[in-house]
C-alpha cells in the first residue's frame, strides 16, 4: 500500500514538471514603421505588463494580458530609420517576461 502511494506521489509530481515546462513561454511581436503595434502572447491572464521600448529615446505603454494572456499597445510617432535597431522588454506583475531586439542585416558593420 505505501509503495502504491509512493508511486502515484512520483507519477503525479512527474506529470506536474511535465505540463509546467510544457507552457508556452511569453513572445512579442511587433507590426510597422512609424507607428509600432506590440503584440505579446503566453502572458498570464489578467497580469498587468509594462512595456519598454528602447530606440532614440525610451518609451513605455502599459497593458493588461487578457483571460489569454494576450496584449496589444501601440507606440505612435517612433523615429525608427532604414537601420536603426530596437530592443522591446515587456514585464508582467505576475512574472511574465518576453524581450525582441531588432537590426536591420543589412545595416550591420562587417
């Protein structure tokens, strides 16, 4: 009987690393030039996230993950040029992170 116990406590706690590692981790995606629209997704529902925007000069958006998980904000008027790059870091309450930097190849130095 406790071997029984002991071997569903151990197929119950392998089951449980399982799903969590199995999750989706947060990502970010991002539309636009002039006007950017960040998507994130895999958020925790309801987590209130802030999202960073380094280029020229910092800007931050806030928004809430939705019972999804997912968020939509849009940075209006941002100086992105041919080749400038940018790096995106949103971080929820809940302990949510996802980050995408961007450079355009063409641009880089060889």
């Amino acid at each position: 009987m406790l071997r029984r116990v002991l071997v569903t406590g151990a197929a119950c706690l392998a089951l449980g690393a399982t799903a969590s590692a199995a999750a989706p981790r947060p990502v970010l995606s991002v539309k636009g030039r002039e006007t950017l629209t960040v998507s994130g997704r895999h958020f925790r529902a309801a987590e209130n996230v802030r999202v960073v925007l380094n280029i020229a000069r910092r800007q931050v958006r806030h928004a809430t993950a939705s019972g999804r998980g997912a968020f939509r904000v849009t940075f209006h008027k941002v100086p992105v040029g041919p080749c400038d790059g940018y790096a995106i870091i949103a971080t929820g309450d809940g302990g949510s992170r996802a980050m995408l930097a961007r450079m355009h190849p063409d641009c880089l130095v060889r």
